[in-house]
C-alpha cells in the first residue's frame, strides 16, 4: 500500500475543494480527503483501480509462492517437501487465486482506472457499485485463502473441482466449501462490475466518442464485460449446486442417487471457456495500445481488431466441451466442438497479424512497455499453436491431463496475459502515479522473466508428450522425467527474480524520482494517441477540465499531428498546447460514502455462517441489510451540489464554464 | 479517406449536440440500462436451472434401481396443477398492477400508486404463500429436498424462483414505505419503473418455469 499511497494523495484536489459535507442518512457522509479513510470510502474510479491493482499483486505473490512450492515438489524424484493432500491443495489454490485473483482484478484494475478515461468520462456510471465491486473482491478473496487457516486446508479438487471428487465423501475437510462461498462472492464482484463499465461505455462516451472511435483496450473491455455477464451466472449456477450437496445435502452430483457428474464439467466449462477469453482480452487490448504508440504508426486494421474481438466473445461460447473430449461425448458433439475450436483460432490470429503489421515499417521504441507487448505477441503465438493442436480430439484426448496442456494454458496466461498486464504497468505507470518507472530495470526485469517463462514452462510440453500427469504429486527417478523437471525448478526461481526485479524497480524509481525533486513527467511522455494522455499526470480528481469533443479515432494524436503533401505525419500542436491543465474548479464528483464496506463485509460472514454454523450468519445478513438500506436512502451526491438526480452526469461538462472553452478547442482540432 | 474521416466528424459533431444535456449516449438512463444487464445475465442464471432439472427429470427413470419408477412417482404426481394455475395466475396478474402503479406514479396520482403497490405485493405473497403451502404438501408426502435428484432439482429451480419473488416484495414494499413518507412522487417515476422490470421478468421466468417443470410430462 504505501508504495501507491503517497502519490495519488497529492492530486490537485481543486474539484471538490468546495463541496460543503453534510450529514445525510445514518452514518455521517466521510468527509476525509486524505488517510487511509479517503481509500476506504473513495468512490473514485482511479483509486478503486490502483486498489484493484495492489490487492492483485498481493496475491500474485501468494500464487507464486504456490507456485514455488508446486515447482521444489517437483524439483526431485519422489519429492517430499509436499505430501500428496497438500500438494492438491497448493496446485488448487495457485490455480483458483493466479485466475480469479490475480490476472481477472490486475485487468479490472486497467479497466476501472483507464476505461472512463478513454472514453472522455469523469467517472464510471455507477462509482458506489464500483467501490463495491472492489470490496467484494477483497473480501471474496480473503474468504477463499481463509479455508488454509479454518478450513482444515485449502480446497484439495482442482481449480475446475470436477465431480464428484469435490463431494464430502473425496474432500472432507471444508477447502471445497471455501471454494464455493468464496468464488461465488468474488463472482459478485465481477457481475457488479461487469454492469458498471458495460453501462459506463455505452452511456457515457464524450460527444463525438462513437463506438468505432473507441481505443481498442475499452473495446477489449467491453467484450470481456459482457463475457462476464452471461458467463458468470452459469458458474453462479454451478457453485450452488456444490454449496447445497455439501452443505444441504442435495443430490445433484451425487452419483450413487444417479446424478450425472458431467453436469458440473458442462456447467463449468460453459462459464470456463469464456473466461479464458476474460482473462487474455484484456491483455490483447493493452497491447493494442501500447504497439502503435510505440511503432510510431495508427493501430493496423482497426475494424478488423474490434471485429476480431467481438468474434472471440461470441465463439467463446460454443467451445466449451473441448476440455472435455475425454469424458465420451460423443463422435458429433465431439466433432463439432473440435470445428469450432479451430475457428476461434482465426480471429485469434488476425489480431496476431495486425499487431506485426502494426510494427513493420514503423520506427519501433524499444522501451520496457514495447517489448513486454512484442513479448506477448511472440509467447501467446506458441501458446495458441499448441492451443489448436488440442481442437484436434485424437491428439487432445492423448494430451489430456499431461504436462502438456499445464504448457499450453502457461503459455496463454503467462506469455500472454501477464506479459500484457506488466506492458501496461510500465506503459500507464506515469499517468497512474505521476513517475516513469526506470527503463532500464524494466528491461531487466523483461528479459529474466522471458528467459525463466521459457525455461519453466518450454519443457513442460515435452514432460506431457512423455506422458508425465498434471496433479500428481510427484514422479520415479525411472521415469525419465527428471531432467525436464529440474529446469523448470530452474526456471521459476528465474520467474521470481525477474518479479523482485519489478518490485524494486518499483521502489528505487519511487526513490530517484523523490531526489530528483518529483519531477513531472509530463501529460503524453510517450507522444501517444489516446484520451487519458491529453490530461496532466497523475490524473486529477475530476479527470477531464473540459469534456473533450472527439471528432476521429485516435483524436489526441490527431490534435498534434497532421499530415504533409506526402501523408507523413508532422507536428503541428505542441503536446502542451493542445493538453489540458487539469486546475478546473467547482467540477462536481459522486461523494464517498462507507456502504459499500459495509455491505461487502457482511457475504463473507454469511459465508462462514453457511459453513460452519447458521448463527453467524445472522450479524452477516444483518450488516449485509443495514448496508443495502443505508445505501438505497443516501443519495449518490449530497444534494445541493447539482439539480440532476443522475449523480455526476459527466456529459457535457455544461454547467460548468467548460462549455465554453469547450468550442475553441474543437476547431483548433485538425480532422482527417 | 480524409473526406470520409471528416463526414463521420460531422455526423459526430450532431450527435454531440443532440447529446447535450443530461441524455446519455444511448438514451436509457444509466440505471435502466444497468437493470436491463442485469436482467440478460438472470437469464443465464434461471438456464442454467432449468437445463439442470430437464436433465435430471428425464434421468431419473433412466438410472439403475429407478427403472420401473416413473417422474410421476417420484414427484411429478404429486403436482397440483389446478391449484398451481391459479397461483400462476395470481402472479401474473400482478405485472397488470405493477404496469398500472407505474403509470400512476407517472401522472403523480399518490393515491393510486400506493394502491396498486399495495396490490403488487399482496398478489405476490399471495403466490409465494402458495409455494410454502406445495413445499409443505411435498415434504408430507414424503419428497423432501434431499430425496433424490428430481426433488434436489425442483426445489432448487422454484425456490430459487421463490426467492426473486421475495427480493420482489421487499423492493416494492420499501417503495410503499417511501410513499407513505411522500418521497415516491412523478419525478422518480423512473425508480419504479426500473423496479417494475425486475418484477416482470420474474413472471415472465415463471411462465417458463411453470411449464417446464408442471406443464411438460
């Protein structure tokens, strides 16, 4: 925390300076600009955000510490650092926090901070439901890792916890039961936000943002937020499901009542595969902002990277049961899951190909943010190489359960999604917290991190052809896996001095930064293209002075740059000329309220109310009530500010005296 | 391509000016559209129980030991139709009075608003009443929720139902509260309006269900 608290806190806070609080409803309305009760209570986006990103980091330590131990299991023949049940639970654990607590809020994290920005908005749509999607989250992801401590140990069946080995009877301790309750409160998180920023890109675009003005990273979101909202009640479905066997003693993936326990891999699936999509957009968006910054060039095929998009969300729904080839389908369900994973493929590789054309002939900047996204495309091409060889269900069901398919999906969400989150860090760590994070460092850490991806898990495809089992616990030294394995070992402690690396690099740019008198890095200090660079860094308060009027696709660069007799781009607008100042007065801001804590606070104590015993849940419902209550009464904005009952109607900017400056600087805009 | 760009500036600059105010982009307040989402993802929800209970209501039969034993003695005999028709009914009748407190509400008649809300919510207990009287029948003849796959099945899918019912009334109730005290009038129409959807799919959803689960053999 303290490493994001100080900057931010130093906003120019000019926009709610004046705002006079007054109690409203039971709690008093937080008043507190500043302290740790300014981060409690903050409806902000861009805190919400910057919270989002420290809790993710949090556990993508803890993850890695799983990791680590998974990889010192394995570092032997007939390991013995793990015993077998606590080796499940470990390989289960890193699994379910690396995908739901990690890489899904590192990406929320991106699109609460940037989506309102990109888009000209001075906030999301619903900024309470924003700070409660965070808290749910939080509190989702504390309940899960909870189940180590009282849960008799962590959930023992796999981050996709087939039936009925997630039955009482397969995993008696009450890990599975952590499991349920707590991925179905971290579900909670994602409906709420998936609502959030679906309504936020739709309705609350600056004049002139039409959709296909959109930069691609907000389309990527969009996609993945509708992704979220028709998958996730499925696997909201399917986690009832469990919580009621085991807790309510139902029978639905009770075998022996002739329950069918391919309903839970259905159910499963039918969420899991378009998470998979939820977890790697992100990233894909990321990229595709940050290669035409710094390839010098507009991003190659617009539409067909949008389309692209939108393709995979909606192909992401009819591909599930190709991780099920092996549990006999069928021939023709089998069939055509196969057809319709090797098409997924293709919008999969247009994007891969509009990036390289994106780059060629450009004037690449080879800085930390460009070759972690060049990272991304060259590691996600392996991954999804190996992706298309599983839609291929003779080859599948020989893979199935192998080493090879832990490659595959390492490749995908380490070589791809992560890479592309880290792109993002280096890219937008200026604007987030007002200093550039050290280049130098960064390309250390890139380069220890690819080599130690590569070493871990290159060799895990060929453990997998060799016919080496995922989950299981350990191997003889006879098997002629020994080898392969120790270099994995190898690689992730690679892995991890690359991610110590980044945290200090982190510290010593914070450090330097701070002796060199806090200088500014400027609004744009990577000349780039889209809205959130045309305001001063870190970002204000209010984020926009004026609500900018946008009149083409990537209408920043298009403010500083036109175009010779030969269509070259030259400068014609200094980047400080055409940014905004960021010392507007009087914009008016949703005000911070604690309802959102205090309702998330009360689903973990139902969740252990449901566990353990009905009592406790009662405080729970009761906070959990008190919290909708005190919510529903108090108005999303003290009254008094503003005449509207919509909160913070961010178009327009009308009663402001933005309007009128509004009109200068729109015929100041070169178009075309 | 530089005349085109310009032209989609233009067709931007006028929506832009449409725009100003407080219309959103789409021209669905923020909130409708939010409770709009939400309802597509409820969808997803009530499909994956019902794809759960089809499955289950047609495997009973079909498993070892079950296979002389039909739906029907299992459950599906028990199945008051009659009596679950009129509470369908009932259900259904009260999207007509939720249809007509909001157009009450629109024309600031306070009087007829807290009526129908009153209304609303009492033909809605009136159909949950009616579920808690079937529970009870079910369990006295012995089909409890742990019966087996069917029963699980059944419970899961009304009762889940039975719960957006109740979620319902307390919505509409906290809206009859807030009538009382003078604080519902014409200008948060919209309120209740967005409370009235949540309503409506909750009947339409029975619809299916009721076929589903009493209607189809």
């Amino acid at each position: 925390m303290a490493l994001v608290e100080r900057e931010p806190l130093a906003l120019p806070a000019g926009a709610s300076a004046g705002t006079a609080i007054e109690p409203l409803g039971v709690l008093a309305r937080p008043a507190t600009k500043t302290g740790w009760r300014a981060w409690v209570t903050t409806v902000d986006h861009k805190k919400i955000g910057i919270m989002y990103g420290v809790v993710a980091m949090f556990f993508f330590l803890v993850g890695g510490l799983e990791a680590t131990l998974i990889r010192l299991q394995l570092a032997q023949p007939n390991g013995s650092i793990l015993s077998a049940d606590v080796y499940n639970q470990v390989y289960t654990m890193h699994g379910v926090t690396m995908v739901f607590l990690v890489i899904m809020p590192m990406a929320a994290a991106f699109a609460n901070y940037l989506l309102p920005l990109q888009i000209g908005a001075r906030d999301v749509a619903f900024p309470r439901l924003n700070a409660l999607s965070f808290w749910v989250f939080l509190f989702g992801g504390l309940f899960l890792n909870r189940s180590w401590f009282v849960g008799g140990g962590g959930p023992d069946c796999g981050w996709f916890c087939y039936a009925p080995n997630s039955g009482v009877t397969f995993s008696p301790t009450h890990g599975v039961d952590f499991y349920s309750i707590g991925l179905q409160i971290a579900g909670v998180a994602s409906l709420i936000g998936s609502v959030n920023l679906i309504v936020t890109v739709l309705n609350m675009r600056a004049p002139g943002m039409t959709l296909f003005r959109m930069p691609v990273f907000t389309w990527m979101q969009l996609v993945v937020q509708m992704l979220l909202l028709f998958s996730l009640p499925v696997i909201t479905v399917a986690l009832f499901l469990l919580s009621f066997d085991r807790n309510f003693g139902s029978n639905f993936f009770n075998v022996a009542q002739g329950a069918d326990p391919l309903l839970w891999q259905h159910l499963f699936w039918i969420f899991g595969h378009p998470e998979v999509y939820i977890l790697i957009l992100p990233s894909f968006g990321i990229v595709s902002e940050i290669i035409p910054v710094m390839a010098r060039k507009p991003i190659y095929g617009y539409p067909f990277m949008v389309f692209s998009g939108i393709a995979i969300g909606f192909m992401g729904f009819g591909v599930w049961a190709h991780h099920m080839f092996a549990s006999g389908l069928g021939p023709m369900s089998v069939a055509a899951f196969s057809l319709s994973t090797m098409f997924i493929a293709v919008p999969t590789g247009v994007k891969i190909l509009n990036w390289m054309a994106t780059m060629w002939g450009g004037k690449i900047l080879y800085n930390t943010p460009m070759l972690f996204s060049a990272g991304l495309v060259a590691m996600f091409t392996i991954g999804g190489l190996s992706g298309v060889t599983h839609a291929i269900a003779p080859a599948d069901t020989q893979q199935t359960d192998t080493y090879y398919i832990v490659a595959h999906f390492h490749y995908v969400l380490f070589g791809g999604a992560l890479l592309g989150l880290f792109a993002g860090f280096y890219f937008w760590w200026p604007k987030i917290f007002g200093l550039m994070l050290n280049d130098k460092l960064g390309k250390w850490h890139f380069w220890v991190t690819l080599v130690g991806f590569n070493l871990t898990f290159g060799p895990m495809h060929i453990l997998g052809l060799q016919g080496m089992s995922r989950r299981i616990q350990t191997y003889q030294s006879t098997d002629g896996f020994t080898f392969w394995n120790q270099v994995a070992t190898l690689g992730v402690f690679i892995i991890g001095a690359g991610l110590i690396l980044f945290l200090y690099n982190c510290v010593h740019s914070y450090r330097t930064w701070k002796a060199a008198g806090r200088p500014n890095p400027g609004p744009d200090p990577w000349d780039a293209r889209s809205l959130e660079w045309s305001i001063p860094s870190p970002t204000p308060e209010h984020n926009f002075d004026v609500v900018p009027e946008i009149h083409a696709q990537d209408d920043f660069w298009h403010r500083k740059y036109g175009e010779d007799e030969r269509g070259r781009a030259v400068r014609i607008a200094t980047t400080e000329s055409v940014a905004q100042k960021g010392d507007a007065k009087g914009v008016h801001l949703p005000s911070p309220s604690f309802y959102p804590l205090i309702l998330a606070a009360g689903l973990p104590i139902i969740g252990y109310g449901v566990i353990f015993n009905r009592l406790i849940a009662i405080p729970g419902v009761l906070l959990f009530l008190f919290g909708i209550y005190g919510w529903a009464f108090e108005p999303a904005t003290e009254p008094g500010d503003h005449e509207g009952d919509h909160g913070h109607d961010d178009h327009g900017g009308d009663d402001h005296d933005g309007a009128a400056l509004a009109t200068p600087a729109t015929e100041e805009a070169p178009v075309g | 391509m530089a005349e085109t760009m310009t032209a989609a500036a233009d067709t931007g600059h006028h929506e832009a000016h449409d725009d100003h105010g407080h219309v959103t982009n789409t021209g669905i307040s923020n909130e409708k559209l939010g409770m709009w989402l939400f309802l597509g993802s409820e969808c997803l929800l009530f499909g994956g129980l019902i794809s759960t209970f089809l499955l289950y209501k047609k495997k009973l039969n079909t498993f070892p030991g079950f296979e002389n034993t039909t739906v029907n003695k299992l459950g599906a005999d028990l199945f008051d139709i009659p009596f679950t028709s009129v509470s369908s009914f009932v259900l259904l009748m009260s999207s007509l009075t939720m249809v007509l407190a909001v157009s009450s509400l629109q024309r600031d008649d306070q009087r007829r608003t807290r009526l129908w809300l009153m209304a609303t919510a009492l033909l809605g207990s009136t159909f949950l009443a009616g579920q808690v009287y079937e529970f009870t029948a079910f369990l006295n003849e012995g089909l409890g929720f742990t019966t087996n796959i069917f029963s699980s099945a059944f419970f899961t899918l009304t009762g889940f139902h039975g719960a957006h019912v109740l979620i319902g009334i307390v919505i509409l109730m906290t809206m009859y509260a807030q009538a009382l005290r003078g604080r519902l009038t014409s200008r948060n129409a919209e309120a209740l309006e967005i409370a009235g959807l949540y309503w409506h799919f909750v009947d339409v959803v029975w619809v299916v269900i009721f076929v589903v689960v009493y209607l189809i053999k």
